[in-house]
C-alpha cells in the first residue's frame, strides 16, 4: 500500500467530483463522409499515400530519404509521404475522410484508435496480425496491446514509452539513502533527500511529472500500483473514485503539500524543458520521473550525467506498475483501395531492423522484444530498464471520449494537487454510481489527441 502524509479532508470529495464530471461529457462524432483512396479490395497497384505525424528532423530524413526508398525498391511501387503537425493531424484527417481522399496509411496515437473504429473509418487488422509468424507475434506482443479496441487490433504501433523514477546516485549516496523499491520506500527516501534553506526547498526528493495531462500519467501509475484503474474494465464505468484512488491522490498531493513535502514546484513543466535545466540534471532533484526519451535527451546535454544517473524498475504498493506503452502507430485506412499495399508497408515498418532504426531516430523504445539485444539499445544502458518495464505499463484506455474523460480528472488533479479540494458529501452517493456514459464502449467521440500514450 502506497503510504504518505498528505492529509486534506478533500481527498474523497475531489474524486467524487471528477467522477461525477465525467458523466456530463458531450463530444462530436468523427465526420461519416466518403472513402479514402478510391474503393476495392486491396489492390496492390498505384501511389501507396501515407501520413506520418509530427516534424521530427531525424524520424523526417530516415522516413523519406532511406525506408521508403528500400520499401518502394523491394515492392517495385511508390509510396508519397507527408509529415503533418500534431495539432493538425486529425483536423486534416476528418477533412480527408470527408472529401474522400484520406490516406491508404496513417500514423497516430493510441488515443484515437476508439473513435475511429466506431466511426468505422479503421481496418481492423486481427486477421493480418495472426497470418505473421508466431515468431513474429510472440517479438511484437509487449505493445500491440496498446493498440486494441475492445480487444481488436486497429493500430499497430511504431514505437514505445515508459515513465520511470529516475535518481542521482550521488545524491544519494551523500545522504546514505537506499534506492527504493516501493512507493512507500520513495517517499521516506524523498523526506531525507529533500535539502530545505529557510522556508524554501533547494533540493527536491522526489518530483512526479504534474504539469497538464502529465499529473494524469503520474496518478495512472499510483492507482496501477495500487492494484486499481481509471475505468471499469469495459471502459464504461469510473472506477477512479475507489479506496485505491484516494490511496493515489494521497501520495500525489502529499509530495507537494503540508509540513512533510519534498517538492514545492507541483505544475513545474520540467519535461518539456531544455534536457540540461531538468531538475534531474541540475541537482535541484534528487528523484524525478522521467520517459526513455528524456533520459537519452539529459545525458547528451550533460555528458558527465551519464554515470550519476540511473533508473528504478516500477515501483511497487499493492502490484509494480507505471505509465507507459504504445506510442505513435500506424492505421490502414478503411476506404483503402490498396490495403494489401498498406499491410505490406505497415509489416516493414515493424520488420526487425527496420523498427530499431526507426526506434533510434526518434528517441523511442523499439516495439520487438528481440530488439534489446540490438545495437542501439545495448549502446544505450540506460534505455534497458525502460525496455525491462514493458509489462509493468498502463497506457491510457482506449475508449472514444477518452480525451475528454482525462481532461476532467486532470483539472481535478491540479486542485487536489494544490490542496484546493474540498469535501463534497452531498456527491458522494452519485459518484459512486456514476457512468462515464463518455467512455462506454460503442460510444462515438472526437479524435483529438497529441503525440505519445496519452
């Protein structure tokens, strides 16, 4: 069990109203206009058209200038790429489904893969999945998960994610503090790590990711550990007000509240700041929860980091859990004429090899399990433990109004993170019988999203 000292009478009252929240959602339904690239059975013939989201210099030059160029050669076909911007991505796509000319292939999120399959604008792909080898299969289990809907497979991701407690072994051994192993373990390490002058904390012990959208990654992973969940396993029930939730927001906000703190920088976007100015990189933390990505990011700003850091495997309450999964991924496009085409270019860019290239230049964690004995993660130690916790993840659910659901508890988040909430009795009966009617299963939402499991 996860244990802190946070103790606001508000905890139990914040989750029944985030919960109760969550039933009053609306979102719009994705466009039901025409086909894709013409219409037919899959031919294999013509201009594959495929949309990659996203401006990554590095994932840009080895998507264009090398695998598509070895993917036409091998398939004596073209393939014309375009790169979209995140914010941009679904507006076009709704427009392009709408106008008939949507693309054979498209990359996205985990987050949208509910809504387009309700809206029928997805391939399902269970039949190409169970054609590949079992080899094949087996290599590819740890994240296809990450793109299944209501147990179907739609997305086939191209890389993963992991959030993990990273530390500074000095930091540590200066002040004679095992690494922990438990939640409960950080957060009497965080107590002796944190380093006050006056009232003011100059070295954090411990800090969770609690900028927006992030906080909800950071309590995905407390009340995973607990042994609990955001939403009932069929992904139309709110299940974050539970004895497991309240044990989650406990800790959460115990980091940054009362007597007994270790960080007084709750809201602090230190993910998305310069990898040099990390809490992590600068000593201003002696803990702090980071991706794959943001570790590979720190030790290239700060060389000398590299040996004065590591890596804990996911905590543990009640089970070791952590936010984490499939990222960005491919769809074949439903209204496809070409979707045998589309297969053929969606298995080359998870074929072994290919993947680890891809995996490299994006900074993310192959999707094939074999990949860990490969060059670039075994020239990168501190990517195994992120490889390692793939069975420890939790990635966001994969219901249509997930965008919106999450957008409730986060503000909720950022209050009881704050030591706004309040107890709210008269709530509490409704909340516990509150459906997300937002995330029942055949529910059709909207597909906003943005890059990563969210």
């Amino acid at each position: 069990m996860i244990t802190n000292r946070w103790t606001a009478v508000g905890r139990r009252g914040f989750l029944a109203t985030a919960a109760g929240a969550a039933v009053l959602l609306a979102v719009t339904a994705c466009g039901t206009g025409g086909g894709g690239s013409g219409s037919g059975n899959g031919g294999t013939s013509g201009t594959l058209t495929v949309w990659f989201p996203g401006n990554s210099a590095p994932e840009i030059e080895l998507v264009t200038k090398k695998l598509v160029p070895e993917f036409e050669s091998a398939n004596r076909t073209k393939v014309q790429v375009t790169f979209v911007d995140w914010a941009q991505m679904s507006p076009k796509l709704n427009a392009g489904f709408a106008g008939n000319n949507a693309p054979d292939v498209f990359g996205h999120g985990p987050a949208v893969a509910a809504g387009f399959a309700a809206a029928k604008r997805i391939e399902p792909l269970d039949a190409r999945i169970a054609a590949l080898p079992e080899a094949d299969r087996t290599d590819l289990a740890p994240y296809l998960a990450g793109g299944q809907v209501a147990g179907g497979q739609y997305l086939i991701p191209l890389g993963g994610n992991g959030v993990l407690v990273a530390y500074r072994k000095d930091l540590l051994a200066k002040a004679g503090v095992a690494e922990p192993a438990t939640w409960a373990e950080a957060a009497e390490a965080a107590r002796k790590l944190t380093v006050r002058e006056g009232g003011a904390i100059q070295q954090a012990g411990l800090m969770l990711q609690s900028a927006k959208i992030q906080r909800v990654q950071s309590f995905q992973a407390l009340i995973g550990s607990e042994g609990g969940g955001l939403l009932s396993a069929d992904g139309g029930e709110v299940t974050w007000n539970s004895p497991e939730g309240v044990r989650a927001l406990e800790y959460f906000a115990g980091l940054y509240n009362g007597d007994g703190k270790v960080s007084d920088q709750l809201g602090l976007d230190f993910a998305n700041q310069p990898a040099g100015q990390n809490p992590l990189a600068t000593g201003k933390a002696a803990m702090v929860t980071a991706t794959n990505g943001q570790m590979l990011q720190m030790v290239k700003a700060v060389p000398d980091l590299a040996s004065k850091v590591g890596v804990l495997p996911p905590l543990k309450a009640v089970d070791a859990r952590t936010f984490g999964g499939a990222t960005t991924g491919l769809f074949v496009n439903a209204d496809s004429a070409k979707k045998d085409l589309a297969w053929k270019f969606v298995e080359f860019m998870v074929s072994e090899g290919v993947n680890e290239r891809y995996a490299e230049a994006v900074g993310g964690l192959p999707v094939r399990a074999s990949a860990a004995q490969g060059a670039y993660v075994t020239g990168q130690p501190l990517l195994k433990p992120f490889i390692d916790a793939a069975p420890a993840y939790v990635g966001s659910p994969n219901v249509p109004a997930w965008v919106q659901v999450r957008d409730v508890l986060d503000k909720h988040l950022e209050k009881a993170g704050a030591g706004e909430a309040r107890a709210e009795p008269a709530r509490a009966d409704a909340a516990a019988r509150a459906r997300a009617r937002g995330a029942a299963p055949g529910w059709r939402g909207s597909a906003r999203t943005g890059p990563g499991v969210g």
